[in-house]
C-alpha cells in the first residue's frame, strides 16, 4: 500500500530531493515556461510539426506581441527552437516534457479512480458486516 496517500515512505523520496536540488533551477525555467495557457497551446499546436510565426499567431489567437513573448520565453526555456527565420519547432526535450506531464495526469487520474473504488468496496463491506445485508 505504498501508493497510499496515508502511507508514506519518506526514505524512498530521497534519490527524488536530491535530483530537484541538483536540477532546480532547470525544472523551475521548464515549469514557468509551461505555466501560461498560451504557451501551453503553442507546445501543442507544435507536437503537429513545425509552424511558422503568422501560423502560431492563427491558432493561438495572439497579438504578434504576445505571442513573440510567449515564444521568447519557450525558447529560453528551451522546450522549442527556431530551425529557420520566423518558423518553430518543438525540442526533443519540450517533447519529452509534455510526454511527462501527460504520463503523471493519466497516472494520477487512474489512482483516483482505484482509491475510490476501494473506497466503495470497504464501505459496502461494512455495511454487510455491520448491518448483516
């Protein structure tokens, strides 16, 4: 029962605070890039391949100025770059990023979903026992 929220194995977390302390700043830029829908939007939109700045401009629904912060700080942040003049691509690293995310939100969702039916399961089991139904 590891996975428990009320069970929790602090010795198993260290490898985990040591790899934070030695990458944080880098997680810390990879969060605040993400942090915005905007740019969430265009990591996206980029998973589709490589579009140019006026087509990122269409499907996000930006501003030139807005989105050119937005792909500033995407770019710093490394999780995208710039093959040519005006045109975008998603990085290796900004792929695997958002690969990441999706994996840890599927996995906790599952877990939910688990700790709710066990949940129903022991009640309903009480329930038996206690009221003999």
């Amino acid at each position: 029962m590891a996975d428990s929220p009320t069970s929790i194995d602090y010795l198993s977390w260290v490898p985990l605070r040591e790899a934070l302390e030695r990458l944080f700043e880098e997680i810390l830029n990879s969060i605040k890039a993400l942090s915005h829908e905007n740019r969430l939007k265009i990591m996206m939109y980029l998973l589709d391949g490589t579009q140019s700045f006026h087509g990122l401009k269409l499907l996000v629904g930006l501003k030139k100025t807005a989105l050119a912060n937005h792909i500033k700080q995407l770019l710093d942040a490394q999780l995208i770059q710039k093959p040519e003049y005006a045109t975008y691509e998603i990085t290796t690293d900004g792929k695997r990023l958002l690969e990441a995310l999706v994996e840890s939100h599927e996995k906790a969702a599952i877990g939910r979903k688990l700790r709710e039916k066990e949940k129903r399961q022991l009640s309903a089991g009480f329930i038996r026992i206690f009221f003999n139904k």
